[in-house]
C-alpha cells in the first residue's frame, strides 16, 4: 500500500513516461508534488524502490523503470497482504436467490488484547478470551492468535480501528510484511515492516503518521498479518 504523496509521483512518473518516453527530473518531480526540496524526491524514489514499484538504473541519468503499477493505476495485483475480511453481524444483508448456505470450517484462536495502529501501547502478553476464524486463514504452520486493533495508523492498507487481525508467530519478517512489533520489549504495534541496513523502519498506512526507525536491536517480530475479521 503507498502512501498518497507516493501514488502520486508513481502516477507523475507513469504519465511523464507515456507521453515523453522519458522519465522526469527530480525537479520537475519536486514542483509536481508540491515539495520544497529534491530530499523528499528522494525518499519518494527509495520508497517505491523498495516497494518493487520502480527500478534505478546505475550510471545513467534520469534513469527510471516502472516495475508495476498499482491497481488504482491500472496495473494488476502485486505482492504483499491483502487482507482477507470475513464481514459479519449483518442483519439486513440479502441473501443471493438460489444460494445455499455455505459451510465454513472455523478454528478458535486467543485473543491476546488490544495492538496499537498508530502510536505504540503497552505490550500484549495475556489472553482475553477467543475467537473463531476460518480454517483456512490459520493453515499455515506455526501458532495463531488474533488481536483487536487500536487506532487509524494502518488505514490505507484496509486494517480499521475496531478490526480483529490474525496473526501467525513468527520472529522474522520480509520487507512490506505487516508484522506485530515489539519494540524495547515494552511497546507493541502494527505497522509495516522495513530493513534498512542495521535499522528497522515501522511504517503506518496513513501519511498523518511518522515512520519510525529504530536500531536493530530495538525491535523483536512478534508475527505477521495473515487475516483480518470485520463486524458491523
């Protein structure tokens, strides 16, 4: 998921490219987008890099590739979560004509708390109770639990306050996963994962939040996002 200064360049790049056949300059990029200095082009650039969306060319100039584009740009779905929603407590939903009910095999897992999605809350270690999710979300190896989800941090990547996530343990973590952070063996939360070089970047999903870097050693995997459930 990009942010929207992100999406906007990519979408500046995009048609720069389409209708020149050349990418355009940091400064061209720099009053397109509104941004006082070419270091914000730059941070741009390293984002969508990472995120597979463009690749630089070494020793050349004005050197850009788009990888993909996103599917609000036309391109097709590209890796990373999506989340998975399993929608209830809908009363006035119909139900298709000539439609069976379905069966759908469910699992209990703990529900561990509360994980913050935007400033980090204090660390999740207890059982509240459990909830049911699909077998299927849950079948991939290792151990599962679910938690509630505070505040409107990951937003753009679908995750709403008041969300349960399900999580599957694991301490490690691939670059663009959304992972269950530890930080300082103090604070948890949910944000998107990034290495760069000896640090960790913990990224939201809405740019009305900072991403944080911390040292390597700051920050312990807790999991990563593997299904979200949604009531109404």
């Amino acid at each position: 998921m990009l942010t929207r200064k992100q999406l906007e360049l990519l979408e500046f790049i995009h048609k720069n490219m389409q209708t020149d056949g050349v990418p355009p300059s940091f400064d061209e990029m720099k009053v397109a987008l509104s941004l006082r200095s070419k270091s914000g082009i730059h941070r741009l650039i390293t984002a969508l890099e990472e995120r597979g969306f463009i690749r630089r060319m070494a020793h050349r100039a004005r050197a850009i590739e788009i990888v993909r584009l996103p599917e609000s740009l036309g391109g097709e779905p590209g890796p990373g979560f999506r989340p998975r929603v399993i929608e209830g407590d809908r009363p006035n939903a119909p139900r298709p004509a000539n439609s069976d009910p379905i069966t759908i095999h469910a699992t209990e897992v703990p529900l561990m708390g509360r994980i913050a999605a935007g400033v980090p809350i204090e660390a999740i270690s207890h059982v509240t109770s459990q909830v049911a999710v699909p077998g299927q979300m849950v079948s991939g190896a290792g151990e599962h639990y679910a938690l509630e989800v505070k505040g409107d941090s990951m937003i753009d990547a679908g995750i709403n306050d008041g969300d349960v996530v399900v999580i599957r343990e694991t301490q490690v973590a691939q670059n663009g996963d959304i992972v269950v952070a530890l930080i300082e063996d103090q604070e948890a939360t949910l944000k998107r994962f990034l290495r760069k070089g000896s640090s960790i970047a913990l990224e939201a999903a809405n740019p009305a939040y900072e991403t944080r870097v911390y040292p390597e050693g700051k920050v312990r995997i807790q999991g990563r996002l593997v299904g979200l459930i949604r009531t109404y």
